[in-house]
C-alpha cells in the first residue's frame, strides 16, 4: 500500500482547492458577465414611498454619506413643518476613556426645519436608493412645494433644493439647534427613570450671523466643540437652496481643540464657488 507524507497530502490537497476554486471562479466571471441588470430600473423597484409625513424619527425617510445625514419627520412642537433631524457619526461626548451611558453618549446637533404656509392635503416622500437622496412633493391648502435632500458622497454636506408655486413661495427655512445632552439622559429623564444620576450639562451652544450664514457653535466640557453653519440661497431660476454642513475638529483630529465654527463657514463658502 502506498503512503504518502504529510507534505504531499498537504500538496495534493491544495492543488485540488485552487483548481476547484479556479475553475468555480471563471463560471462566476463568465455569468456575472453575462448578467444585464438595469440597476436604476431595479432598485427603484425598492424605494421607500410615504403618503403622508412621517410620523417621527423611527418612520422617517432618511440620506447620509456615512458622517452626515438627516432624517426627514413631521415636526411635533410646529405646525404644518417638516423636520430634518441633523446627524454626524463623529459628534458625541468623550469625557471618560471607557464607554459610559452618559458621558460617552452620542449628543444631539439640531433640525433643519421647512414650514409651509398651508396644511398639506397630499403627500409623496420617496427615499431614492439610487440617487441617495429624499424626493418629496406636497400639495397644501396654499400651493405646492418639490423638494429633493441629498449628502454628497466626497462632501460635508446636506443640500436641499425646494420649489414652490402659489403662496407656498413664503414657505420658511429655519434651524432649531439642541444642546448637547447625553441622548440616555434626554430618554431616561422624559420617562422619569434614573433621577439620581449626578449629570453635569455641557455649556450652552452659542448662536451668531456671519453674512448670511447662520452659525451654531456648541462647547463642550472637554474644552472643544462642534458647529453647524447652514445658508438659504435664491437661485436664478426661483428655486431656492439650502447648504448645510456640520464640523467637528475633535472628530477629526482626536485631540481637544476648538474652532470648529470657522471649519464650517468654509465649508459653506466653497460649496457656493
């Protein structure tokens, strides 16, 4: 009976997976090849549709880039206002060095919001998967409103393009800023759980106007911050346009540092070159 040794087992082995493997590997090429999707077509197909605002954060339609995004919501303290909830990955608080429910949480940066002038009477949202971006067109009491949101994938952005017809044209832009709160804390407190945890807030965030884009700076008790500018702009053809960007020099470089304000006024400036 013949014997082989472990190397030549090895040997045989191997040389039995790679011509397996090779040979598997050139009919998935071949059919992949052969494939003829059209991708547009078919992942509309897969589109999330709403017929009416969504209720709150967890039914929202929803964009990002993977550091900034919105989700889209109706209002709850505003009527007839469409809520875009402002998020980036980056911006939580990082007081301890080990994970904490509170002093480690992510914090909270602010809403986009857009007011109508009349109450909606029909509804079409559609978060385009395609695209990557939020299509939405509202028939109201007062006139119509289309609007499109998208984050740019190499930017940090979010823009949001809106069209109007009928006194719909008065329809306002406003942001709301939020301070910056451990999210458990907000959570807990609303539903009146964990009163006796001891819970130092970070200073208030500061509100100011440079031109015409406003600037929202929030400190933080670690001594560095995080900022929101965003600008209204009239294009030529009667739309109009909203730039927004948060920055986050923490974030960024990891180390305490402050000036994130001045980071998002030139992210605004170089979106309008």
């Amino acid at each position: 009976m013949q014997r082989y040794s472990f190397n030549s087992l090895l040997y045989i082995l191997l040389f039995c997976f790679f011509n397996i493997t090779g040979h598997a590997q050139k009919i998935i090429s071949k059919s992949m090849l052969q494939l003829d999707v059209n991708w547009a077509s078919h992942l509309k197909q897969h589109d999330l549709l709403w017929n009416s605002i969504p209720k709150d954060y967890f039914a929202g339609a929803y964009v990002g880039n993977g550091l900034l995004g919105t989700i889209l919501f109706k209002d709850d303290q505003l009527p007839n206002t469409l809520r875009f909830e402002i998020g980036r990955t980056d911006v939580y608080d990082h007081r301890t060095a080990s994970p904490s429910a509170y002093e480690t949480s992510r914090l909270p940066i602010g809403q986009l919001l857009l007011t109508t002038v009349g109450v909606a009477t029909n509804v079409n949202i559609r978060t385009d998967l395609w695209n990557a971006e939020i299509i939405g067109e509202l028939v109201t009491t007062k006139g119509t409103l289309s609007f499109r949101c998208f984050a740019p994938s190499n930017e940090e952005l979010i823009i949001v393009n809106l069209k109007t017809t009928g006194n719909e044209a008065a329809a306002k832009f406003s942001f709301r800023p939020q301070l910056a709160q451990s999210a458990r804390y907000i959570a807990k407190r609303a539903m009146g759980l964990e009163l006796n945890v001891v819970y130092q807030q970070n200073p208030n965030f500061i509100t100011r106007k440079e031109g015409d884009i406003e600037v929202v700076t929030q400190p933080l008790l670690m001594g560095d911050d995080y900022a929101t500018a965003w600008q209204e702009q009239k294009n030529n053809n009667g739309e109009r346009t909203v730039l927004l960007t948060v920055a986050n020099r923490w974030g960024k470089y990891r180390k305490s540092m402050s000036g994130s304000a001045t980071d998002a006024v030139a992210t605004i400036h170089a979106a309008k070159k």
